[in-house]
C-alpha cells in the first residue's frame, strides 16, 4: 500500500510533472506549466464542484441509468 501511496504522491512532484510535460501531458505543477506554455494551448480549466457541486452529482447525471452516456450510445446505435 505503502508502494502505491508513493506512486501516487510522486506523480505532483516537479520531476514528474517534468517528465509528463516532456511526452505531451499537460502539468499542473506551475513552475513546470510556465517551461512548457508553448507547447499546451491555452483552455479555461475548471473543476467537477464548479461545473456540478460534486462528483456525486457528476456521476449521477451522466452515468446513471438514462443518463448522459447512455443517450449517446443510444444515438450512436441509431446510425
């Protein structure tokens, strides 16, 4: 657990956030961010709670039954 924890937290570290940017993954760490500018358009970014309140709310509107990704499958099948 311990192994995965690590993984995990060395994924926000700015030699990772380093290596992401360097194979064409967008970093958050923002000293890494300003190195790569050129390289990532600019796009407003935004978080779940902004658009939804929560994740709750996000993954009932579009994975419940009927939901979001249930009607574009179905219009998918359509055609």
């Amino acid at each position: 657990m311990a192994l995965i924890l690590g993984a995990g937290q060395f994924l926000y570290t700015p030699k990772a956030q380093e290596i992401a940017a360097r194979h064409y993954y967008r970093p958050r760490d923002p000293n890494v961010a300003a190195r790569y500018a050129a390289q990532f358009p600019k796009v407003k970014l935004f978080t779940i709670k902004q658009l939804f309140g929560s994740w709750r709310v996000a993954q009932t509107r579009h994975f419940s039954d009927g939901g979001v990704f249930d009607q574009i499958q179905a219009e998918i099948g359509r055609k």
